[in-house]
C-alpha cells in the first residue's frame, strides 16, 4: 500500500543526532536536513555569483532536504558505529539502500520518479552531491562550533576532525563561506545585531582550511 511517503518523512524530526555525545542544544535529523538543504543552497550561490560557476541551487536544496531521510527506517548510527569496520560499512550501505527503496515504495508510482533521485543518486547530478556532501560536513563542522561556543568541550574532537575534512575538499566555495558566514555561528545573539560591535577588528574568527597535509 502507497501513500505514507510524507507522513515518514515527517518523523525525521523525531531521529536524533549525536546520540553518543553530550549536546547543549539537541538536533534532530529534520533539523539538519534543513540546514543542510540551506547551506547546499548557499554554496551552489557562492559557486555560481563568486566563481562563475552554473550550479543548479534549487536542484541542490532537493536533494539535501532528503538526503538522510532513509534514516525514519534506519535511525541515526553513529559515526564511530558506521565506520567501524570495511564489513560493517558494507552492511549498512545495504541497509541504507533497502531503506530507500521501502521509502519510495510509500509513493504512488507516478510520483517515484521525481523522488528517487534524492536516494539513488544520478549521474546528471554529480554536482549537485558533491555541495550536498559538503554542506553535509559544513552543517556538522558548524554545530561543533556551536557547542563550543556554548563551553560544550564534547565536541572539540569532533570539530577538529571535521576541519580537516572540509579542508581536504579543497572547495572554494566551502572556503568563501566559512571566510564570510562562519563567524556568526559563535556569536551571541546581541553580537549578531545591527548595532553589535565587529568581531575582532572586522577580521573574521575562522580562516580558510589548509590543503590536506599543510
């Protein structure tokens, strides 16, 4: 039977992230995806505005909406749990791949189409993944810098594991926003305001991420 594809996808917003971890701010995986979606949607701008790029924004704010929206069938694995192991790895991108296909099968077949893109990736949209994946790693890097702010000291491993990732995307546009948009994630609410004083002399806090090995 069809038909229960969004009343699924409505239950990301009861999946929680970082389950192993200490948050000052629980997130749930609704939340994320939303995040996500916003930043695969900035960096697609920044690509195309700052380096002449011609990413489709809004192709890649679909697919970030959905990118983990398997997990209402599968729940959150953590990290650490995922990549445990080559064989455990393997496992769970099969369960990840049933789980798509059980989601899309909670759509009636004339609208699968349209939705399968977003869990079986297609070629004509290799661009599009690659800012999702990024943003992916840029909204987790960013919660790690909210934590920290917060004196969450939980997720300083985290963070720096994260950096080092985005750092060997070599991304210009994950650079360009970090240089511009990173700051005020560590700000608090009266420093974002009109009238707040500039952040360090009007210099940003975070800089751009080295090359790998740098």
């Amino acid at each position: 039977m069809s038909g229960h594809f969004f009343a699924y996808v409505s239950r990301m917003r009861l999946i929680r992230r970082w389950s192993l971890m200490r948050s000052s701010s629980p997130e749930n995986v609704q939340e994320h995806s939303h995040r996500t979606a916003v930043l695969a949607h900035a960096l697609a701008i920044v690509g195309n505005r700052v380096f002449g790029k011609g990413f489709n924004a809004e192709r890649a704010a679909f697919l970030a909406l959905l990118h983990d929206a398997g997990e209402v069938m599968t729940g959150d694995l953590p990290t650490p749990v995922k990549y445990f192991g080559d064989g455990l790895r393997e496992a769970y991108r099969d369960i990840e791949t049933a789980a798509a296909r059980r989601l899309l099968e909670q759509l009636p077949a004339e609208f699968r189409p349209d939705y399968e893109p977003a869990f079986f990736p297609e070629e004509g949209d290799a661009d599009s993944w690659r800012l999702v994946r990024a943003a992916d790693k840029l909204c987790a890097w960013l919660k790690c810098v909210e934590e920290m702010a917060s004196g969450n000291k939980e997720f300083a491993p985290a963070e720096a594991a994260l950096r080092r990732q985005l750092g060997a995307m070599e991304m210009a546009e994950v650079n360009y926003f970090i240089e511009r948009f990173a700051p005020g994630f560590s700000l608090a609410l009266d420093e974002l305001g009109p009238l707040a004083p500039e952040v360090e002399g009007g210099r940003p806090r975070f800089t751009r991420f080295p090359p790998t090995g740098k």
